[in-house]
C-alpha cells in the first residue's frame, strides 16, 4: 500500500499546475498597449526653428499666450506588453491599458501604421485649415496656410490647429488673443464644416497639458468624463463640439462672460 499523503502536501500538488500556468499567462504577451501622457506643443509658437503655422496672403498679428496641442505616447504596436505590465498600468493614474487594436490599426506592421498616422496628420491639418478659413469667411485661394509639426500623427490635434490660425488672423476682429494671455491646451478631432470629434487618451492628455502649464482644457463634449477622471488640479474643463463654440467659449473665458462647463 502506498504510502498516504498529507492534505497539505496534497494540496500543494495540486497547485503546482496552477502556479505554472500563472507563470507562463505572466511572461506570454497580451494584445494591449500601454499609454502614458505624451507631448504637448504651443501651435502659435516654433517646432524645430519653424513656425508651426505660417500664413501668407493675409496679415496676421503677433499672439500672446499659448495653445497646446496634447498627444499620449504608447507602446510600439510590435512591442510585447505582459501581464505585468497591464498590472502595473491599471494600478498608476499616469498610465492606461488599453485595446492595441484601439491605438493602432491591426494587421499592420510599424512602417504602414506610421505611414497611416502620417497621413492622418496631414488630413486633420487639412480640414483645420478649411475649417478656420471658413470660419473667418476668407478665400482659400487668397490665404495660403501651411502647418509644420514634427513627431506627432493621428488626427487629433486638428482643434487646436484651426483655433490657432483663426487667432493668428484675428478672426473676430477684437485685436485680443483667443487665449487671454493664458496656456490653454486641448484635443479633439475636425472636419471641414467645423464639427469636433472625440479622440481617446484624454484623461493621459490632460496630464500632459498641466505638467506644461496649461490652466484650461478644451475637450470634446463626449467625453467630459473621461478628462475628469484623472483631471490636474486647478485645471477648468471646457467641452466643445464645434470650432465656433470653441472660440465663443474661449472668448467668453477671456472676458468672464459664462463659459460651458464638463
């Protein structure tokens, strides 16, 4: 007769598999990317000894205060995430986890998805010109804009590219910056018409924005709850769905009028 084990030895056994497993689900790689905040860049100002924005064919004034586009930065679509990792991310406020297929197109390698991104960019550039210009009521065949960022794709910094043409034209005519001197940041898809959309990452962008100063947040209206949730103290959340409620919104900021609030 073999000789009898003790329960806990046992037990102890019957764990073996389990611990096993565990550690093979922990170093096997998960399709998730892990975010953190990103950059920001002031639109009115210079990237890499450049104007952003560049205008000719009309005169444009000289601008005070900031406009900060606000990116998330994630790990390479190719790049292994664990289980560690996720871990780690759902447990810090400066990081998320999420979908890779929410970040990055699926069934792309690297060069194709920055390929994408880049063009992105350009289209988002695009619809922020004719957005502003149509906004301002000016002939696009008479005023040329050009729009230089290096090292930042996607879409999203669209917004904040039409609001700082429309302040470096003056579009409303009031001689006063859309900014009231302030660092406002924010996000946020654009079509031609003027329409915002919702861009993901906002509660890593508002951590981007009050790390470089930014006092106010202008955020697609969908999601107002996203940015509250790990919003930067003191930071004022400013929803807009269309480029004019953008500038109404900041005008109204700029002279204590009444300002839409998340």
């Amino acid at each position: 007769m073999p000789p009898r084990l003790s329960r806990p030895f046992r037990l102890g056994l019957c764990a073996l598999p389990v611990v096993a497993l565990l550690a093979v689900a922990g170093a096997a790689p998960l399709p998730y990317a892990v975010a953190q905040p990103g950059l920001t860049a002031d639109v009115l100002g210079a990237d890499q000894g450049r104007q952003v924005i560049t205008i000719k064919g009309a005169p444009t004034r000289t601008t005070e205060g900031q406009l900060r586009l606000t990116t998330i930065v994630a790990t390479g679509p190719s790049a292994d995430v664990d289980l560690a990792d996720v871990a780690k991310g759902w447990f810090r406020t400066d990081e998320a986890v999420l979908p890779r297929d929410a970040v990055y197109p699926s069934g792309q390698s690297d060069q194709q998805i920055q390929r994408h991104n880049t063009r992105d960019m350009v289209d988002s550039q695009d619809s922020a010109t004719e957005a502003a210009l149509g906004f301002l009521h000016a002939d696009p065949k008479k005023v040329d804009v050009s729009l230089h960022l290096a090292d930042v794709g996607g879409p999203s910094a669209g917004l904040l590219f039409a609001l700082g043409i429309i302040d470096k034209l003056d579009g409303d005519g009031s001689g006063g910056d859309l900014t009231g001197g302030r660092t406002i940041a924010g996000t946020g898809t654009i079509d031609g018409s003027g329409k915002v959309g919702a861009v993901g990452g906002v509660s890593l962008k508002t951590q981007a924005a009050g790390r470089d100063g930014a006092t106010v947040f202008l955020v697609p209206k969908a999601e107002c709850g996203d940015a509250n949730a790990e919003l930067p103290t003191g930071m004022r959340l400013v929803p807009v769905t269309t480029l004019k409620g953008a500038v109404s919104a900041l005008r109204a900021l700029e002279k204590g009028g009444s300002v839409p609030s998340c």
